[in-house]
C-alpha cells in the first residue's frame, strides 16, 4: 500500500499527465481509508479549479523592471 506522500504526490501529477489505471485505483482506495488525504484532494481540487477561474484568459503580463533584472544577475553570480 503507498503512503500518504506518495499519494498526494500521485494526485498532484495527475493534473498534468495521465495516471495508469493501477495508479488511479491505489488513489480510490487510499482516499476510503485516509481522511487527511481525501481533505487534501478536496482542498487541492478547490485551488485548482480557483486558479483555473482566476487565470481563465491568461496569466497576467510582468516584466521585470531593470533594478530587478540587476539583482536577480547578482544574486545568481553569488552562487558561483
């Protein structure tokens, strides 16, 4: 049987590529047994369908203004 972290990690992948029918069935069952995990779904449904309303017609445009640009450059300059 997976563990709770392995099936919120499952449910999460499974909004972006397509579970294996054995995936989807370790998922059903762990949801009948596991309160914390089905609320997570349920909550992780919730912000998705949210963020789906939210940014229906596109994600807003942002640009980075030149200081900006200056200190993402130095920061990632320190780490070398």
């Amino acid at each position: 049987m997976r563990n709770c972290e392995e099936i919120s990690n499952d449910i999460e992948r499974g909004r972006y590529k397509k579970l294996s029918v054995k995936e989807l069935i370790a998922i059903k069952m762990h949801l009948l047994i596991c309160r914390p995990c089905a609320d997570y779904k349920k909550d992780s449904d919730l912000i998705d369908l949210l963020l789906q309303k939210k940014y229906e017609n596109g994600a807003p445009k942002y640009e980075f203004s030149e200081e900006e640009k200056l200190n993402l450059k130095n920061a990632c300059n320190k780490d070398i």
